[in-house]
C-alpha cells in the first residue's frame, strides 16, 4: 500500500519520492523536523489526558478551567522535550529555548480550547462525568485509517467526533498560504476524508489543516470528486515507482532549496 505522505511528497515533488522509494535514499532529519515533532508529540500527549482533565471540571470558573489545561500542557511538552532530548542534543537546541518557544503555540490551543469548554458549560450546564460524556467534539490522536479499495494507508493527526460525523485535523508546521492550503497539504486531507470515512463508517463532510506557526486553521469542504483525484494519483504514482528512470529534476528551485535529497539529487541529475 502507498501512504497518504507519498501522496503528498509526490504531489510536491516526483523525482523526490522516486529518490527515496525506489531508490532507497533517506532525507536527513533536520531541526525544523524535530521541532515539529515536539509539538505533534506533546498535543497526541494532551489529547490522551482530555478525558481526567474534562471530567475533573467541577465548577463554572473559566480561570479554573484554564489553569487545569494549563498544567497538563505544560507536562505534556515538557514530556514531549524529555523524550526527544538526545536529537535537541544534536541539533544543539537548548530545552528550555525548546519549550519557551514551543509554548507560545501551546498557549493559543489551551486557551482555545478552554473557551470551548467555557462555552459548552455555559450552555449545557453540564459538569464533571456528564460534561465528558455529552462534549463535542471529542478529540483523538494519531489514528491510524486506510482503504483497502484506494490501496492507501496513512496516520492523521487528529480525529474530531461528533455525534453524527467526524472531522479529520492535520497539523503543519510553518506558515498558511494567503489563501486555502498548500497543495501537498491539500491532497493529504483530501486522501483522509475518504480513509477516515471508510475507516470509521461515519460521515465526513470537511477537514480541517492547522498551521501551527500561526495557529491558523483552513477547512477543506469534502466533494464528490475526492475519490477520482485520489485514484488518478494512486495509478500516477503506482507507475512512476515501477519505471526505470527517476522524472526530471523539479522546475520550481525554490523547492529544491530546503530539500534534504537535494545534493543527491543534482549530483545524479542524469541518472
């Protein structure tokens, strides 16, 4: 089976997941990675605690509720750090410069989410154990989803269900474009509405990319024409991995600028 990144590393770049499926060449792992990492890591870690904390909200008190939320993002990052500590090493990154900045985004979620809560409590009246049970949407991590049909499997960030559908979220590191998604991004979450939807038998009307950096969040609207584009993928790639020859080196060079396959790449430019 593909996955749904070789979907979104081919769409970015062919002659660059030639290089590394066919060809077997890795791409070094590179700062931005890891810190990116950090943080994927520390909201899968929050996100497996939501139910105690949730459920642990006795009282309407929105700076109650905050502080809650507050601690176990807090843990979760510095948990996240810890187990990534020999690769900041490598880098030369410093922890606490990891966690100042990681924080800043932290924050943002937290405090987003504990309007949410606030929200909901507000209107509902519900606290504690019923507050849990009867939220939307519920939030899970790393979930992994496939079709057998599309021969396609991938992981997605996150899974928000609802009572009658359920929303895919892929979180990026860097920058949103000015407007909608970058095309790679695009294509993932496109893959992800039908993997998830026939994964989980439930309805999937969007999707949703959050951009860390800026804490910017894009919808994608599901239509119809998913499963072609999808499709006529799988076979353009299913074909390219079976040539011989690797495609041209990519036109647009600003691509080619933060590649990692890069200095292979240009040095066997007529392989």
């Amino acid at each position: 089976m593909l996955t749904v990144t070789d979907l979104a590393t081919y769409t970015y770049c062919p002659r660059k997941l030639y290089i590394s499926k066919v060809l077997g060449v890795k791409e070094p792992l590179k700062k931005q990675v890891v810190l990116g990492r950090i943080r994927h890591e520390a909201f899968d870690l929050m996100n497996k605690q939501q139910e105690l904390i949730i459920s642990s909200i006795t009282k309407i008190d929105k700076k109650f509720i905050e502080g809650l939320f507050r601690k176990e993002y807090s843990n979760a990052l510095i948990k996240s750090i810890l187990n990534n500590k020999v690769l900041l090493r490598n880098f030369n990154l410093n922890t606490s410069d990891v966690f100042k900045t990681a924080w800043k985004f932290m924050l943002l979620e937290l405090k987003q989410r504990t309007e949410l809560i606030y929200n909901f409590i507000l209107k509902t009246g519900f606290l504690g154990e019923t507050l849990w049970q009867e939220l939307e949407p519920k939030i899970k991590s790393e979930v992994e989803v496939k079709s057998e049909s599309l021969k396609l499997i991938g992981r997605v960030d996150q899974l928000l269900y609802y009572k009658d559908n359920v929303v895919p979220v892929e979180l990026k590191t860097g920058k949103a474009p000015v407007d909608g998604v970058w095309p790679s991004h695009k294509i993932q979450v496109e893959a992800y509405v039908l993997l998830v939807g026939e994964t989980t038998k439930l309805k999937v009307n969007k999707a949703v990319v959050k951009y860390l950096d800026t804490m910017q969040e894009r919808t994608i609207v599901a239509n119809p024409f998913f499963e072609y584009e999808i499709k006529k993928l799988v076979l353009s790639i299913n074909e390219l991995l079976s040539s011989k020859r690797p495609p041209k080196i990519c036109a647009n060079k600003n691509k080619c600028r933060y590649c990692g396959l890069r200095d292979f790449c240009f040095a066997h430019r007529d392989m």
